[in-house]
C-alpha cells in the first residue's frame, strides 16, 4: 500500500499463507467500520515500511491502533486478527458475535451458506434471511442454533432449498439471549441450476471434507497438498450431488488440491484448512 487508504464499508482482509500485505512508510491503512478485520493467517505476513505505518481499525471508542510492527488483538488457532476493542465493555456488549466469514454458493436449485465466527458473547441463534431486491428481508427455513460463549472459531452452514432464479441477497440476523439483534454483510447468490459447480468444506465434528457437484458426473476423487504430494483419504460416493473425503490422519493447517475426474475432464479445487 503506497499511498493512505481509508475503506469505510464493511471488510474481512484475508492474508492468505505465502503471501504477503505491506504497509508503506509512513502510512496509514483505516478499516472504518466495527465489522472490518484483518485475518493474517499462518504463513502469511503483514509488514511495514517503518515504525510510522500505522493500521486503524473500527470506529469511536471501539477504535483500536496498531502502530508498526504490528501486533495484533488476538491469535487464535494460529491466525492473528486485527480487529476494533476487543476488552472494551462498551465494546463487546455493542457486538455479541465477531463474524469472519459469510459466503454462499448455488448447487443446482440450492444454495449454500456458509458463516464463521471468531467469539461469541451471549448469542442464541442466527436466522437466515433472503430477498430479491436487498431491500426486503425475509426469513428462511429454521433458525441456527449459536454456540453461546465461546472464545474459539465457530463454524456454521444452511441450505437454501427454494432460492428464487437468477440474483438472491442474503443476511445473518444474529439474535442475542436478550433479544437484541443486530446484521451481517449482505450477500449475494446466483441461481443457474445448469452451471457446473464445484465446492467443499470441512466437518468441524470429525474432520471429514464434505464435496457438493452440480453438472459434473464425477467418477473418482483425490486429495494433494500444494507441493503436489498425495494425502492418504477415502473417497465416499454418496450421491449423484455428494462425495466425502476422509483423511487417513487429521489435516494440517494450509491449502490442498481436491482433483475430481469427471467424464469431461479433471476438475480442480483449492481448499483451506484453518
């Protein structure tokens, strides 16, 4: 960064492991908003140009500086946040939930959800809420059930079974045991029940990676670290939609190659394991 930069809107800035986010002498990164964090996970670096670079992250009294060499709020699992006041009363009480992840992707005509938290304070539940103009909310499905208190990462995952076709808008309505509420990001997903689709994620219960398809007749799965070496795991064929890969021995932290042979090629995806 060469020049100070100040992003008001909600961001997660990820710096993912080999690479490498630099704050130029002198200068000042601001992330504006409450929400907005910076996840340097392990194996990635964050520098600076010289002991003046400076990062500012939330607003008010949550506002929290980070002069070089930049140490950050919290690490947790072998990531290090930086993120506004965490040990600030008026802090915490304003955000029961720290969220880090929300995404969606479309399989066929669903879509999945996927949300990560970094804390929780006195949560209760999540519920999902959809619309098509994101304007008007919506409700979807059951609510989910949150972890409560908790000072490690959670993970959580729903499935929309009737998205609309074309352009869906999504948000969390993060209710605490008090009845207080308060909203994640919106997102946005793309229905194309035609369109091949490739994705997977990790059970948090027994370390099992769960692969969803769409459009691809998949016929055998593998697993690969990034120097190209094969990790020993079974692959499961549970339906037409749905494979399992189970590692012979628990992952490590870092990044991993799925291969799926399909009848028009061999399909390849990045996967992460935190």
């Amino acid at each position: 960064m060469d020049a100070d930069r100040t992003i008001s809107g909600q961001v997660n800035i990820i710096v993912m492991p080999g690479a490498t986010l630099t704050i130029d002498q002198n200068k000042v990164l601001t992330l504006a908003n409450d929400y907005s964090q910076i996840e340097v996970r392990s194996g990635g670096t964050l520098e600076s140009g010289s002991k003046n670079s400076v990062i500012v992250i939330g607003t008010g009294a949550c506002l929290a500086t980070y002069p070089a060499p930049f140490n950050g709020s919290q690490t947790i699992g072998g990531v290090t946040y930086f993120t506004r006041k965490l040990n600030d009363a008026a802090c915490t009480n304003q955000l029961p939930v720290e969220f880090t992840q929300f995404s969606g992707k479309a399989f066929g005509n669903s879509v999945q959800l996927f949300w990560e938290t970094a804390w929780e304070r006195n949560a209760d539940r999540f519920v999902v809420e959809r619309s098509r103009d994101a304007k008007e909310f919506l409700p979807v499905g059951e609510p989910v059930k949150s972890a409560g208190d908790a000072d490690t990462r959670n993970r959580y995952q729903f499935e929309d079974k009737n998205p609309f076709p074309g352009a869906n808008y999504y948000r969390l309505r993060q209710i605490d045991k008090d009845g207080k509420t308060d909203f994640s990001k919106i997102i946005s997903v793309v229905v194309n029940s035609d369109e091949e689709a490739l994705l997977a994620y990790q059970s948090a219960e027994n370390g099992d990676i769960r692969v969803l398809l769409n459009a691809i007749d998949a016929r055998g799965m593998k697993l690969h670290n990034m120097a190209g070496q094969s990790v020993s795991a079974q692959s499961i064929h549970l339906a037409d939609t749905e494979w399992v890969i189970r590692p012979a021995s628990p992952l490590v932290p870092g990044v991993y190659l799925i291969s799926v042979d399909s009848e028009t090629g061999v399909k390849r995806l990045k996967f992460f394991v935190p």
